[in-house]
C-alpha cells in the first residue's frame, strides 16, 4: 500500500474514495413500485489474449488453472470462446424466460468480434457497460496514469464505435484498479463503478462528479466460486438463492448475479441457473433493473442522505 493511500484511510475504511457511514447510519433506499430488492443481472461478455500479458498489462494469476506460461496458449482461449459462441445463448435463452433483462460488461475486442451477439444484447435492451479493452489486461497499479486512462479510453471508444453511444458505466476486467481508478473513470464521463465488494447497496464516491459505486457482491459471482473456490453447483444455488432471501428480508439492498457464459452456460451447469432464476424471478416486491437505471434512482436518495 502507497504512503498516498495509507495516509488518506480513517479507521473502518477499506479504501479512500468514499465517506464512511455504518450500514444503519446510512438512508434505507426504496426501490420504484415498493420494490424491496433491485435485482441485477450482469453478463460478462469478455475476451481473453491468446498471448500471456506484457506489461503494463496485468492478468489475473487465479486463472493460472487454465492459462499457461507459453504463447500462444489454444486450449485457454479456446476454452473461453465457448461463451460467446454457445454459453451466452442459453443464459439469453432463460432470461427471456422470466423477462428479465441485463447490463452486460463487454469489452473492446468483444463488440468488434461479435457482431451477431451484440446486436442480440441490443434487441433485448440490455446496457452495455465498459469493461476494459480485453479482460486479461487489468487495470493496476503497475500502470502509470496516462497508461491506465489510454486503456480506459480505448475501451469506451471500442464500444462507441459498435453501439453509437458511450457506456454510462464501467466493470473493470477482473475488478482491477489502481488508487487513482475512481477518479479516472469519473474525468472519463462514467456515472458508476462495479468493482468494489464493501456493500450491499449503492453509495457515493468522493470523485469531481461523485461516481456512484455498485456492490460486486463476489459471493455468488460464478467465476469466484465455481472456478476459484471449486463449489459445487448445488452450493452455489443455494448460496445465492439463500444471499438473495436475506436482502430481500432485509430491504432496500441489491442483489448482482454475475455471470460469465463461458462458465455457467454449459450444458452440465445450466439448469443451475435456471433453478436460481425460478427461485428469484417468480418473487413479488422485486425491480429487475440495468446498473444506470438504478444508479439514477439511487443518486438522489444517496445524496440527501449526506445533507
């Protein structure tokens, strides 16, 4: 940890870009039509290097199960464009199902790559989000500042291009940031930020134009538990249908799924999914939502409680 952080960090405080204030301390959000849980479903349209990262860039060593020291790495990559060929269809296929809809995190190389895909993703209305330029090259530290904000501009100009608007909001691939990484994405135009895991609910950010962060709710990430922890299926369902029980409980929470279809959309992992959205989607009270429309209803409601 850098003096700049370290220095900047009250007691409680995990990182620096927000005012603290105890889960009771802060105003419970009521959610449109008396809605006690806004429910986001969040799909990973990502792409991965054939080559192993050069610096700056940076790839998650937890994938190193299914990357390998040498270039160029098939098997990996191969293994990862199973999603968007044939993963992502089935879980398009179930969303449909409930009428649910999504904000997809979709990197650069994705939106230029797959062109059918995106325009499924457009028919259905779901947002588009930034999530980086591919998603083995991570935002860190490692980067100087002019680095990080090139790679977070060619990832936004990437889906300008594709989709004619610039995305309101950013997912960075594998979550990574540096200290400076809030308030890049707020000189960069974004509304919101996805990365951080300190929260059930929305809270502002100590950024110029008070980016808004959004809980990453890793517990019930696919990847995070399938992949890195090695749960079965049956203890995920269950974990995320139990985490989803409880914010709905509770009230005024947000429940993120996170899912990533070249994991979960296989054949033998799908109707775990499905079993998660029978049990969800059915429920009364609940607002299916994309990550801008519920950061403009939020905002507000964050922003009074501050005064």
């Amino acid at each position: 940890m850098s003096e700049l952080w370290a220095d900047r960090l009250i007691p409680e405080m995990d990182h620096p870009h927000y005012v603290y204030a105890a889960s009771p301390r802060r105003p419970r959000i009521a959610w449109p039509g008396g809605a006690r849980t806004a429910l986001l479903i969040r799909i990973d349209i990502d792409t991965y290097d054939e080559t192993p990262g050069e610096a700056p860039h940076y790839r998650d060593p937890r994938h190193a199960g299914v990357t390998a020291p040498f270039s160029p790495e098939h098997r990996a990559f191969s293994q990862h464009e199973y999603g968007p060929r044939v993963g992502v269809f089935r879980i398009l296929e179930l969303l449909d199902r409930h009428g649910l809809r999504a904000t997809c995190p979709v990197t650069a190389v994705s939106a230029a790559r797959y062109p059918f895909l995106m325009g499924e993703l457009t028919r259905r209305g779901y947002e588009i989000a930034g999530h980086g330029v591919r998603v083995t090259r991570m935002l860190s530290s490692r980067m100087t500042e002019a680095e990080e904000a090139r790679e977070i501009a060619d990832s936004l100009d990437g889906l300008t291009r594709v989709f004619g608007a610039t995305p309101m909001g950013w997912f960075g691939p594998g979550a990574g940031e540096s200290e400076r990484t809030p308030q890049l994405l707020d000189a960069a135009g974004l509304s919101y930020v996805g990365d951080w895991s300190n929260d059930d609910q929305p809270y502002l950010m100590t950024t110029p134009r008070r980016i808004v962060s959004l809980p990453a709710q890793p517990e019930w990430d696919d990847v995070e538990q399938l992949w890195f922890r090695s749960l079965s299926m049956a203890t995920w369902r269950d974990a995320a249908i139990e985490a989803f029980e409880v914010l709905q409980g509770e009230g005024g929470r947000m429940f993120c799924l996170t899912l990533h279809p070249w994991l979960i959309g296989m054949p033998h992992r799908i109707r775990y999914l499905a079993e998660v959205l029978d049990a969800i989607a059915g429920r009364e009270r609940v607002w299916n939502a994309t990550a801008a429309e519920i950061v403009a209803h939020a905002r507000p409601i964050l922003a009074g409680g501050e005064g």
